[in-house]
C-alpha cells in the first residue's frame, strides 16, 4: 500500500519536473528553475555549461522509460471501461509500472547526485537543500483536511 503510494507521489513529481506547466512555453519552466538554481548557488559559467549539458543528457536517457511508463499507464487505465477485469492483468500492469517508476527514480537519484559533483564544498549544502524543496514542493495542493499545506 505504501509503496504504490510513494510511487504514485514520485511519478507525480517526475511529470512535474518533466513537464512543468503546459500553459508556459515548453521550457519556460525548466529555464526557470535553473535560473533560480543558478542564482542560489552563483554558478560559474563552466558550472552553467556542465549543469546544462548534464540535464540534457538525463533528459534524453530517461525519456523512454517516461514515455513507456505513459504507454503501460494507458493500457492500464483504459480497463476501466471493459464489463468485467481482468485482475491478474491489473496486476501485471501496476507491478510493470512499478518496476520502471522504480528505474526512473534511482536514475534520477544517480543523476542529481553527479549533477552535485560540479560544485563545490559551499554550494553542495545550498545544492541538497534546493533539491530536497523542488521535491517537496507541493503546488498548492490541499491535506486531507482540505487545508492547503
């Protein structure tokens, strides 16, 4: 139960980094959140051009598992509307999903951690507080109190 929990936030948290707001122009989003990292941590140009060239490449590597991870998500929910379901197919399914979520997350992980070495010993601090924000970032989404956290 938790586990699909935790999956389910961490993908949610993928998509939002991935995708940022769609009413933005398409990396308005991701230029900004590496201005404002850029800014925080002052970055030199070299650190700039490294950050940059880095994310692209994670970019480009974990886009597949992103895209397929949508594929098995719509074969997944589009049983919704079948008469009778085939459970052991559901399973099948979350547990595939689960499986690649799981990939995702430890390449991403592997990935910020490589991004960490570029900086130096005063940056590294600000780096892993700026990164523990972005993924606890909430987007005004409300508790189960229908207070907004």
């Amino acid at each position: 139960m938790w586990a699909a929990l935790i999956l389910l936030i961490s993908n949610i948290i993928l998509l939002v980094l991935l995708l940022g707001d769609r009413r933005k122009k398409p990396d308005k989003g991701r230029r900004e959140a590496f201005e404002m990292i850029a800014r925080e941590l002052k970055m030199t140009e070299q650190q700039k051009k490294q950050y940059r060239e880095m994310r692209e490449a994670h970019f480009k590597q974990i886009k597949p598992l992103v895209d397929s991870v949508k594929k098995l998500k719509t074969g997944l929910y589009s049983m919704m509307k079948d008469g009778v379901v085939d459970e052991t197919k559901v399973q099948f399914l979350a547990g595939q999903i689960g499986q690649m979520q799981s990939g995702i997350e430890q390449e991403m992980f592997h990935h910020f951690r490589r991004v960490r070495t570029i900086f130096n010993q005063e940056q590294q601090p600000k780096y892993d507080s700026i990164l523990i924000r972005m993924i606890q970032r909430d987007r005004g989404r409300k508790d189960s109190s229908g207070k907004s956290r």
